[in-house]
C-alpha cells in the first residue's frame, strides 16, 4: 500500500471537517496542522476514527513568552498502519489556558496530559486526575515555562567570589 | 471477590488492607512506588506515583548546547544508553541535513543492536528471577559485561556512554573492538539457546507468565504502547521496519510478533528480538567489510568537534572548534520529531529550534513512561505475585521513566 501523502490526508481532512484547521507546513515531511481548542476534540477523533491515526504518540507543550498566544499544546498522532504522521497544534493565551482532555480518546493521554500540566500549566478540562506527575505535589511553579530560571537565582553558594574569581 | 456469608459489613474480614509497594522495594527494581488495596493477596486497585529521580532533563537541555546534550540522553534508559545518545545524534543530524556515510551508520546499527541485546538480557535474565530461577540471569549477566566492554573499546565508559557525536564517532572503532565483537558474535548464540532451553518450556516459568497480565491489542494502543509490549500483544508496528533510520533498509531482519501480550509472549518477543539483532549485527559486520575503514564520521567541519591535535596545531580546526563550542553557527529555525526503537519502545525526540546553539524546546517521548501507564488499571483483580511479574517484564526503567 502505498503511503497517503500529505497533500491527500489534508484534502481528507478537509472533507470531513470543512475549515476548521490551518496548514502551517510540513517540516522534515511531517505535516503540521493547527487548529483551536473548541475543535481539537473532533479534529483528533475524526483522525483516530476515520483517517486510522490509531497511536497517540505524544502530547507536549511549547511556550513562546513573544508570542501573542503563548503556549502551543502540540499533539503527535501516528497512523501505524499507513505508516503516516500528523502534528496537531492549538495556540492557548496565558491568561485561559484550559483545552479539553483527549482522554476520552485514547487512555495513553492521561499521563501526557498530566505531564504537560506539570511542566506548563496546562488546564485539560475533563481530566479525571489532573494532578502534578513528575514534580512534587505542593510545587507553585510551572516549570518549564521560559520565565522559570534553571537555578534558584537566590541562590550564592555557585557565585564566582567563592571560587577565587 | 465474594463475602463470607457469616460476616457483616464492618467485619475486619471484609476490610481491604493497604500495601506500599516502593518506592524502594527489591522487587520492583527501581524507584517505582504503588500504593495498592488488597484483598487478601488480589489487588483491588492501586494507585502509582512517579518522579522519583525527576531531573528536569527537558529543562536542562534548553540550556546547553546541543553535543552537551547526548550525557542527559545517556541516563534516560541507561541499560541501553547508546540507542539514546544515536537517536539524538540522529534528531540533530535530521535538523542540520547532514547526511552520514555508510559505514558509520553501520556502526551505529551494530552499537544500537548490542545495546538491545543488552537490555533484553537484563529483562528477560530478572524476569527470570522474579519466577525464581537465578541461574539464567546470572548467566546472561556475562554476555552483558561483555558488550559493555565492547562499549569500553569504543568509547570508553561502560554505563552511560555518551558514545559517538553529531556527524559520526568521536574516533574510530580499533581493532579489538571489532575482535570483541566477533567473538560475541560466536560465544553468544550459544548461550542464548541455552538460556532459551532453561525458560521457554520450563514448567514452572510457563505457569507463572503465562496469560498474565494479557493485554488485548485495542488496550495496548490506546494507551500508546510500542516497542516488544506491543509486539507482544499482536501489532507489528516496529520504527527500524517502518521509518528506517541509520540505513535499517539495507538490513534483512524479522519483526516477531507475540499473539495476546502476556508475560510470556514478551518474553518470546524479547528472546526473538536479541536473535534478530545478532542477524543484523552479522551483517553490519560484513557490509562494513567492503567499506573505507578510515571513515567514522561525516565530513561536516562545521558541525562536528575537530580532534585536539587539529586544533592546537591547524587554523581551520581551530576556527570551527572556536564556532562549535561558542555557538557561532546558524542553524534552521524549524522542529523535528525523530524517533528510534529504543529497547523499550518508540523513543522520541520533538526538538523545537529557533536558530541557536541551544534546542528552544525539547521533549523526550519516553517508552517506559508512556508503557508504564497502564501499570495501576491492568493491576485490578490480579494477584500481587503476578503484578510483580508484570512489572519486571513490562522493563520500567526509572531514568527513563522520569526524564
């Protein structure tokens, strides 16, 4: 079987939703679409049921303080079969940064999605257990939002006196 | 589970009692820690917590330039760290377009395959263990320490490797490497056989792996399993078969597939895959045979560190080693996602650049974290001796597990 290029999976695509998606390229041959949160959960469920993207590879998140939007919530979507990718992107602004769950798609986006809220504070409306994964419960920061230093910037025992310099 | 007739509600006969299985127990081989209801010794439910040994890698790497990165991917999974270091090696190289010759990426499917073989021994050998039986681990244990040698040849640490760099190898493999692996090649099947001899049809082991923990093939996708516990449960999705990556295409090897995903069907899947490796690593061997020994790295100046004799005694060396490390040289603003099959599944890197020395973004789709998962709700019902088993073969590696 030949593989779907990404001119017919677009052309797919867009018989079965209409409009509701941009293409923003396809970078290393992988194309790139974005859509908004109010039609991600269709968009992803159309590409599992119809399209036979069945493997939810990944859920992660971007952050780009420049931008007007500043967090990308970026979906990886494999269909194994077809030996095909996707990547699906929803811009969400700082101040509501609520995207609906994908759980209810597929089981594997639990973790992903709580591992995404961990790092960017992310809000997946729908999850049934939206609590912090990787760092410890009582944590306030989200950090791998780009204003979160590395280090404590308090922080004086690495200053350069201690060291002679 | 059914009450006892006799008993009533708030008999101490119908409470469930509550087990802490880690974060530090020897059973779970690892930092893993299940907080588990059992009724009697059948779990009702269980809850995991993860984020032990969490850090920050995804953080870090937004600080350093990209070949200070390889030694975070050495402790994601660290029982086959080269796979690790070669698919980010690969990630960058697929952002910069660089196009790597042949033999090198011949040597890295031979590294990448000792590394799987390596990782298989250490899961399948404590699977064993956990049934009861020492003897095969033990045994197995040997070969390991032999292709950490190999790895010692190459590169000269054992563990974490930080093996090769962006555009090839650091230096060339020696001639004692390629000895050593000759003679893994011929020491090896033997006792892989025998190793097989000792479990496959052994009473015991059969009885306790097998239909536990069996997981239907629609489960496993949908909780976004790959690598040999998908296999295992009967989909033949495999990365080197289907985007092969560091010329996988010229190789000729089988993608086992297991039928309903218990413990034994992975284990078949694993036992297969260290053979099929040994076919690839043959063949690698052959095919490097007709190649220009003295190449093992791609001749890309600007991207790949000069050796330090160059550098002190050359000014072209040491005007790009200058570049390299001050990060004086552009690269593309885009994003890539490559992955590789790691020895526990699909390893993914999603690098978002924006033109400097320093990835903007990058994640790590990690199998174990992902397979893991699926831990706590496959655990209902089951018996806490099989929830054991089933963690010691779904091969939770805690790096890579927390990033």
């Amino acid at each position: 079987m030949a593989k779907v290029s990404n001119e017919e999976l677009l052309q797919q695509l867009t018989a079965k939703l209409g409009d509701v998606f941009t293409n923003e390229g396809e970078p290393f041959g992988l194309l790139t679409i974005e859509t908004c949160r109010d039609n991600i959960i269709q968009l992803l469920t159309v590409l599992k049921n119809d399209l036979n993207f069945i493997h939810l590879t990944d859920i992660t998140a971007v952050h780009y303080p420049e931008k007007e939007k500043q967090f990308a919530v970026v979906y990886h979507v494999h269909d194994l079969a077809g030996g095909v990718r996707i990547r699906v992107k929803v811009a969400l602004a700082t101040e509501d940064v609520h995207i609906p769950t994908a759980v209810n798609i597929w089981d594997g986006a639990n973790w992903m999605e709580r591992e995404t809220y961990d790092y960017f504070g992310i809000l997946f409306d729908g999850h049934p257990d939206l609590r912090r994964i990787l760092n410890v419960d009582d944590m306030t920061a989200f950090p791998m939002r780009k204003e979160y230093p590395l280090e404590d910037p308090n922080r004086i025992d690495k200053k350069d006196y201690f060291f002679g310099r | 589970m059914q009450n006892h007739p006799v008993f009533t509600d708030n008999d101490p006969q119908n409470e469930t009692s509550t087990l802490n299985l880690g974060p530090t127990h020897p059973a779970t081989h690892g930092v893993f820690q299940n907080v588990l209801e059992l009724d009697g010794e059948r779990i009702v439910s269980g809850v995991s917590t993860i984020g032990y040994i969490h850090r920050a890698f995804e953080k870090i790497a937004e600080h350093r330039p990209f070949y200070q990165i390889t030694p975070l991917t050495d402790r994601l999974n660290y029982c086959s760290s080269p796979i690790n270091n070669m698919g980010w090696h690969m990630t960058v190289e697929k952002l910069l377009g660089i196009q790597l010759p042949k033999r090198v990426d011949y040597l890295r499917v031979i590294i990448m395959e000792l590394a799987r073989i390596s990782d298989h021994i250490v899961c399948n050998g404590v699977l064993g263990v956990d049934t009861g039986a020492f003897t095969g681990f033990l045994y197995m244990m040997q070969w390991r320490e032999h292709i950490y040698e190999i790895y010692e040849e190459i590169c000269g640490s054992r563990l974490t490797t930080n093996i090769g760099r962006i555009g090839g190898f650091e230096r060339n493999f020696n001639d004692i490497a390629f000895a050593k692996i000759k003679s893994f090649l011929t020491g090896f099947p033997p006792v892989l056989k025998e190793f097989e001899a000792l479990f496959t049809r052994n009473r015991i082991f059969v009885d306790r792996t097998k239909d536990v923990a069996a997981v239907t093939a629609e489960d496993a996708l949908s909780y976004s399993w790959s690598g040999p516990l998908l296999r295992a449960a009967g989909v033949d999705y495999d990365v080197r078969a289907q985007e092969p990556y560091s010329s996988y295409q010229d190789f000729d090897f089988e993608v086992p597939v297991g039928s309903n995903g218990d413990v034994y069907n992975r284990f078949l899947v694993r036992n297969e895959e260290m053979w099929q490796s040994l076919r690839m690593i043959q063949q690698a061997m052959d095919m490097i045979a007709k190649e220009d020994s003295s190449i093992f790295h791609a001749n890309v100046p600007e991207f790949y560190l000069p050796p330090k004799e160059e550098v002190y005694n050359n000014m072209e060396a040491l005007i790009y080693h200058f570049k390299i490390v001050m990060g004086e040289i552009d690269t593309p603003t885009t994003e890539v996602y490559h992955s590789v099959e790691g020895a526990n599944g699909e390893l993914g890197f999603y690098l978002v650049n924006d033109g400097g020395r320093s990835p903007y973004r990058l994640h790590f789709r990690r199998p174990s974290f992902i397979n893991y998962q699926m831990y706590a709700p496959m655990s209902r019902g089951m018996l806490l001796s099989d929830a054991i088993i089933n963690m010691s073969s779904l091969n939770v590696i805690a790096g890579e597990l927390d990033a």
